[in-house]
C-alpha cells in the first residue's frame, strides 16, 4: 500500500510539485534574463558608461587643477557640479541619471541571473564585483538625480556621514575597517588588471589594430591611476576606523586631496589627475566598441 504525507499527499506528488515550482523559477528566471538582454537597456547600459568614461575626464580635470593651486572637488559631485553648469544642465542631470540607473539594472542582472550557470567560485566572484559596481552607479544615478532636483549632494559629506554610521553600528570598527581593505582590494585589482592589461578582451575591436595601443597606453595608465586613487579612498577608511575619527574618512577627493602636503603629492595628483582622464577616454572606447 502507497504511503501519504501528513497532508494526504503521496512523497511522489509532493516532489512533482516541487518540481513544478523549481521549473517555474527558473523559466521566470530565464524570461527576466531574456528581458534583461534587450537592446533598449543594452543601449542605456552603453550610455551609463559614457556618462561615467565623462566623469572620470572631468575629475581628472579637477585633479589636475588641485595639482595646479586651483580649487575644486575631485569627486563625482564635484563632476556633476560642472556638468550642471551649462545652459543644458537640468536635460543632462535627467539624461545622466537614466544612463547611471539603466547601467546599475544591468550591473545587478551580470551579479545575479547572467551569474546563475557560473562555477559557484565564478558566480561569487561575479555577485560582489558586479553587485559593488551597481551600488556604485546607482548612487552615482541618485547624485544626477538630486542636482536635476535641487537638492546638490557633497560625496565628502556622504562618505563622513556614512562612515559614522558604520562606526556607530553593533559591528563598528571592524566594519569599517573590512569596508577599507575591501576598498583597497579593489584598488590592488585595478592595478593589477592594467599592469597585465587583462582589459584587452573587453576591448578586442581594436586587437591587432594600429590604434590597439594606444587603447592599450590608455587601458593601462587608466587603470593604475584609479586604482591608486581607490587604495587611498581605502586607507582613509582603515585610518579613520584606527584613530576612531569616522569624519576623517573623506571620500575620493579627501584622499587625493591629503597628498597636497606631501613632497611629491602636488606631482602623483597630477599624475593621478592626468590617468583619470585616461581611463575616461578609454571607457569611452569601451562604452562604443566593447562587448556587453
């Protein structure tokens, strides 16, 4: 005689079933991967990264201005800022926000459906870069979003606000401390991606080309500088987390900013100033040419 469940079901109906929601997940999941894979948000996604290669040309303008005597925040804010000050700036902060917004939605769908037939290494991998960088544009989105609306944010003010937060959380420093080597990490990836060009298959248009390398000249310098750039956000942060002074961790333009006191600082910022736009004119080409 066939056993039931306690529900009167048999073990066999209970598995189907099981198996039809599994089933359906996953033909859902597969639909929301189709959708993502749409040329309408492949499009926005290409301009989300235009909007941030202008971006990075801008803060490195800035930086290299600092580098000068000039004043300025080296900062997306402080790009923005001078974005919105042309005659055009209400239409682009609202361009620049749906760019940045479609950009994060793609980041999100490579972190979570695009990862799902992904070794289980592979697809954490994916999740934290992939799931960092849309954060990461979608704040960018919210900044376009606020200055479109009138209310202009300041990154150093975020990032000190922020940073109290985490201090004041039940994990405290040693959040913000994990939050900093996180920064730094990533800071160490991007040197180590440039230094070895592993860029080169996101760009492969132009392999073999005479303008390879100077897309690989840009890939390089670009991409150490953001890197450096990134490794002294993050020592901010360890530092901050150390000295228990949460409003020391200034942010992007904080960290490029303490090298003015430094012998050779007004030069790095310079040199830092001058990779950043590197590194824009590259995501330009990558915004154009490379693979989604």
């Amino acid at each position: 005689m066939e056993s039931s469940g306690a529900d009167g079901r048999s073990p066999a109906a209970g598995a189907t079933s099981g198996g039809t929601l599994s089933e359906a997940a996953g033909h859902a999941a597969d639909a929301t991967e189709a959708a993502s894979n749409s040329a309408a948000l492949d499009v926005v996604a290409r301009s989300g990264f235009a909007v941030m290669a202008l971006l990075h040309i801008v803060i490195g303008a800035i930086a290299v201005a600092l580098a000068l005597g000039a004043p300025g925040q080296a900062e997306p804010t402080g790009a923005i800022e001078q974005l919105a000050a042309n005659p055009w700036g209400p239409a682009v902060m609202w361009a620049g926000f749906i760019a940045c917004a479609g950009l994060s939605l793609w980041q999100l769908s490579e972190a979570t459906l695009r990862a799902r037939h992904l070794p289980r290494r592979q697809r954490l991998a994916k999740l934290v870069s992939s799931g960092f960088l849309s954060i990461a544009y979608g704040s960018v989105g919210l900044s376009f979003a606020g200055f479109a609306l009138g209310n202009p944010g300041d990154s150093g003010d975020s990032t000190r606000d922020f940073s109290t937060a985490v201090v004041r959380s039940p994990f405290g420093v040693p959040a913000l401390i994990g939050l900093g080597v996180t920064v730094v990490g990533i800071g160490v990836y991007f040197i180590v991606k440039g230094a070895g060009k592993k860029f080169k298959e996101e760009l492969a248009h132009f392999e073999g080309t005479h303008r390879g390398r100077l897309v690989s000249g840009l890939g390089v310098a670009g991409h150490i500088a953001k890197g450096a750039a990134l490794i002294l956000t993050g020592l901010l942060f360890v530092i901050a987390a150390a000295t228990n002074d949460p409003g020391s961790s200034t942010g992007l333009d904080g960290s490029l900013k303490a090298l003015q006191d430094h012998p050779f600082g007004p030069a790095l910022l310079a040199a830092i100033g001058a990779g950043f736009i590197a590194y824009g004119a590259f995501a330009l080409l990558r915004a154009r040419f490379g693979r989604m």
